[in-house]
C-alpha cells in the first residue's frame, strides 16, 4: 500500500504541443528528490484527455524508466469504453508500471450498475493493483460509496482516490471498507482532514510545484500531528487554491513554467492560463516561498 503524497503529475510539452521528454525526466527527479511516495503519471493533470493512445503508453514508459523502481509508478489508465480501459491497464503492466489509476467512465454516464461491471471487467482481465478514481466534477459520473463496498473484495482492487472534496464521504468509506483497501484524496484542498479521518494520503496537483511540502504534509497527517499538519496546510491553502482559478492542469503549468521547470506547452482545447490569473498564482507561489 502506498502510504503519503502522490503527485498527479504533468506532462511537459514544447509551445507546438509535442511532448518535452527533457523537461519530463526534470520534473521526475525533482519527485525522487524530495520524498514524493509515488508518482501518477497520465491522469487528469497529465492531459489524458489530449494524449493519443501511443502517446499515452510512451508517456507511462517514459516515467517508469526514469523512476528505475525507486518509488511506485500510478498509471492512469482509465477510459469511457471498457475495452480500451482494459488494454491500457494490461499495457501499462507489461510496461512495469507498479499500480494503475481509472477514472470512473467519463460523458456516457453509466448507472451503478454498469460502473461496476466495467471496474470489475478490469480487475478480472489484468493482474495489477487498481486504485479507482471518483471524481465527478470532470466525468458528470458520481460512483457511489455502495458500489465501492461491492468492488473492495476483489484482490486486485486496492483503493480508491476520491477526489469530491466530501469528508462524510470520506469518513463512511474509510469507516466501511477493509483495513487494507486504501483510501486517498484527490483533493488538495481537503486532503489533510481526509488523512486525519484515516486515509493513507493525497493525488496531488499541488505536489507539482511544492513537492517536498506535500510530502511533509501527508507524513504529518499520517503520524497524527494534527496541530503541525494543519499549521501546514494554512500555509499551502493559497496554493490549493489559485492552481484551480481556472480547469486543472492550466494553472499548475503555468506556475510550474513561473518557477522555470517546464515550459508553456499545453493542448488545446486547454489554453495558457489567462492573464488575469497570473498575478493571483504568482502570489500563491510566493506566499509559499517557491519563487
């Protein structure tokens, strides 16, 4: 079980929208460095959505390569068709990754019904640890905790990222499934309380720019320093803030090109943050002591 701060991490890309492999192996290390527990490559904020499957699969490569085994790889290998969420995982596996990520079925809105049926398919199709991934501000697809407690039997099902912000969730899923099912936010701004209730850490976006922050974070939660851990989290709050003035990863590449980690490059329709944003994440950044 992996136990902190995992970080959602970006994908580099060049102003044309190529891919910025140089920049990739960067920000990697810059993870390894400072005591990220692992690294999810190719969810949300690694543009997904804009990959092409190759690119998609050469991305995962790319980071499991640079890792070398020295901290857990999370594939996001999630998708709207069963099919496809099945051959990503099963590649992502043969690629070493060491778990994978899947988002719940994005716009076709399947019942709770059928989102079981599709996490089950994969469980039972590839043999890797999967961490499911509840998120329905981005998917229009909210899967309830009763579907989770059908799921948590299977033995390659071991944990969920939920990533509503809602802390009575939370408390009823950490309180309702198997001490070894593994419950993380997905949520920066809410992450600390959900650690303090039980669970075992946060995918953050905000680890992108604050990595070693994030990680002292979590470890504080986990060992139940609740008055440092929350000291902690006021000081990171403009962070977890102003990285979502505008639809994730927009901001938190654009604070990541302020710090000069990366470049601009971002695929549309996702655009460069907008100007009037700029000094609001500049302040955050500052606040932090990160520029």
């Amino acid at each position: 079980m992996i136990r902190g701060s995992i970080v959602a991490l970006v994908t580099p890309m060049h102003a044309n929208g190529d891919v910025d492999w140089e920049a990739l192996d960067k920000v990697v290390d810059l993870h390894l460095k400072h005591g990220t527990a692992a690294i999810g490559a190719v969810g949300t904020t690694g543009e997904s959505a804009t990959l092409d499957y190759d690119e998609h699969l050469d991305v995962i490569k790319h980071v499991i390569k640079r890792v070398d085994g020295r901290i857990p790889v999370v594939a996001g290998t999630g998708a709207n068709s069963t099919h496809e969420a099945i051959e990503l995982t099963r590649r992502a596996k043969n690629a070493g990754a060491d778990y994978s990520l899947l988002v719940t079925p994005y716009y076709n809105k399947p019942s709770q019904e059928g989102l079981y049926q599709h996490f089950k398919a994969i469980a039972d199709a590839v043999d890797i640890p999967q961490i499911l991934y509840n998120v329905p501000s981005r998917t229009g697809c909210d899967m309830k905790p009763e579907t989770v407690y059908r799921l948590v039997d299977h033995p390659n099902i071991v944990g969920i990222k939920e990533a509503t912000g809602d802390l009575e969730r939370a408390r009823q899923l950490i309180e309702n499934v198997p001490a070894d099912f593994a419950v993380y936010s997905g949520d920066d701004a809410t992450a600390i309380e959900l650690i303090l209730l039980g669970g075992q850490g946060n995918i953050s976006v905000t680890a992108n720019v604050a990595p070693a922050e994030m990680a002292e974070l979590c470890r504080l939660g986990l060992e139940g320093q609740v008055e440092a851990a929350r000291a902690l989290q006021h000081k990171l709050m403009p962070l977890h803030t102003k990285l979502f003035v505008e639809a994730n990863p927009i901001p938190v590449k654009w604070a990541m090109h302020e710090m000069g980690l990366i470049g601009l490059g971002i695929r549309l329709p996702l655009t460069v943050l907008a100007d009037e944003y700029h000094e609001d994440v500049r302040n955050a950044l500052r606040q932090c002591g990160l520029i």
